[in-house]
C-alpha cells in the first residue's frame, strides 16, 4: 500500500465518527435537493435518482406563492428582532457582569427562571394586550419585545464578559471613561465573538419561528413568514412533494449564506472562554 493510501485510510480513522455524523446530516438535504428536480409523478416513488431533470420546479414555487414578500417579512422580522435584542441585552449583561450593586444576584436569578419559563404560558395575556393596541395581524408583537432584552441572550454575554479581565475596564475608568464609554470603547471591541454569537442564536431563532407568526399573523397573509408560508404552502400542494421541495430549499438557502459567512465568530462566540492579551 502506498503512503499516500495509508495517509487517507489513518485520516478516515481518525475522523470516522465526524464522517458519519456529516454523512448522516448531509443525507436529507441530497434528498431533499434530488426531489425538488424531480417530475410530480417520481417524487411519489422509491427512485431516488431524477429520471428526467426539472428545474422549472423552482420557477413554479415563485408562480403559486408570493416568496419574496415572505422573505422580505422574514429578513425584517429576524433583522429588526436582533437588533433590539443587542440593543436592551448588551448593557444589561455587562451591568449583571461588570458592575456592583445591591439585587444583581436576584435580578441574574429572576432572568434564568424566565429562561425555563414556557412561552405559551403567557401566550393569552400577551395576545390580549397586543390586540388592545391594536398591533396584531402584524410582526410588531414579536420585535418590540426584543426592546426589553432576551433572557438567553442577557444570560448568554454576561457569561462572556465575564471572562474579559476587570484591568482592562479599570484602566479605562482612571483614564476618566465613564460606564457607558468604558461599555463601548473597550468592552464592546473585546467582546464581538460574544455578541455575534448572541446576535445568530437570535436571528437564526426569529428567522426559523412558526408559533409567533402563526399566532399573530395569521389573518394577514401579507405579514407571513417564509416559516408561515412554507407551512401552508405544503399544505396546499401536499401531493405534488417535488414543488415543496423546492420550496423547502429556497427558503433554506438565505440562512445558510448567513451562516457561512459569519461562522467564524459564531463558533469563536460560543467556544471561547478567555481574552487573550
């Protein structure tokens, strides 16, 4: 054998197990991607393969259902959600993480418990007031909450900040930098793996969210979700399995050029557990 195969047999030794899990993962998605060229009559059959390739499936999904204005719902909801979560949830962790004062334990506590709070435990209060305002039948119920910070998020960065060391922030306040300048000239550059962590939990949540749409949007067709829509989509053309599969691709493939290009501070967010100076 020569050493180049026994390079490749020890490399596939080594990295069995992730091979499999990749294989295992990717399996669906290659089914998926294989059916949606598919004709109407294969998708309903045990060929795996596409007799016949029709890519004309994806031009169809776009001539029954209105898309882009559920991506363009979609991209809003998820924007706007996590740039009001960062904006409430940055200052509240560094404050739980950084600063001093009398309940911080409590309050760190009380934001924990909400975290294993179930949401449809205040899914009627929470409706009843929406539709006192007047906003229900729109997104507004599921981003101005973000206004009040998310408690996995808060939960999430203060675990970061406290891994960045108190000299630095001490060194800012003797230099005259108050909380907030010391917040956004030293922590903030110092934490971005962190925030971009928390900022794709929370897209990649408000982006794939069903039970929020569904509950509050589902009068008004013209604020549905790609999630909302795809869900009634299939319903509509449960049969014809090649056109949800198209569907079901196109609504998959914005989330993942996200993640793609914003991997390397999501796994740097979620792995990292000191500074290093």
């Amino acid at each position: 054998m020569s050493p180049l195969n026994e390079t490749k047999l020890a490399f596939v030794a080594r990295h069995a197990i992730a091979i499999a899990l990749s294989v295992m993962f990717l399996c669906p998605i290659v089914f998926l991607a294989l059916t949606s060229f598919m004709s109407s009559d294969q998708s309903l059959t045990a060929n795996l393969w596409p007799t016949a390739w029709h890519p004309g499936n994806y031009a169809e999904v776009f001539a029954r259902t209105p898309l882009p204005r559920y991506l363009l719902n979609t991209a809003l909801y998820a924007t706007f959600a996590t740039l009001f979560m960062l904006l409430a949830s940055v200052p509240a962790a560094y404050a739980l993480a950084k600063l001093r004062w009398r309940g911080r334990t409590t309050i760190f506590v009380a934001i924990v418990c909400m975290m294993m709070l179930p949401p449809q435990v205040t899914t009627v209060p929470l409706y009843l007031m929406w539709a006192d305002y007047g906003l229900t039948g729109s997104l507004w119920p599921l981003v101005l909450p973000m206004l009040l910070g998310d408690a996995f998020s808060i939960f999430l960065l203060r675990q970061f900040l406290l891994t960045i060391p108190d000299e630095y922030l001490d060194a800012a306040r003797v230099d005259g930098c108050g909380e907030w300048r010391t917040l956004l000239r030293v922590v903030l550059p110092m934490a971005k793996p962190g925030i971009a962590a928390a900022a794709m939990f929370q897209f990649f949540y408000a982006w794939n969210d069903y039970y929020g749409p569904l509950l509050y949007t589902s009068e008004n067709e013209s604020a549905w979700t790609l999630s909302l829509g795809l869900a009634s989509f299939r319903t509509l053309h449960a049969v014809q399995w090649n056109i949800v599969s198209a569907a079901t691709l196109l609504t998959m493939v914005p989330i993942v050029v996200v993640f793609f290009f914003a991997q390397k501070a999501f796994v740097q967010g979620v792995t990292l557990t000191g500074v290093k100076g």
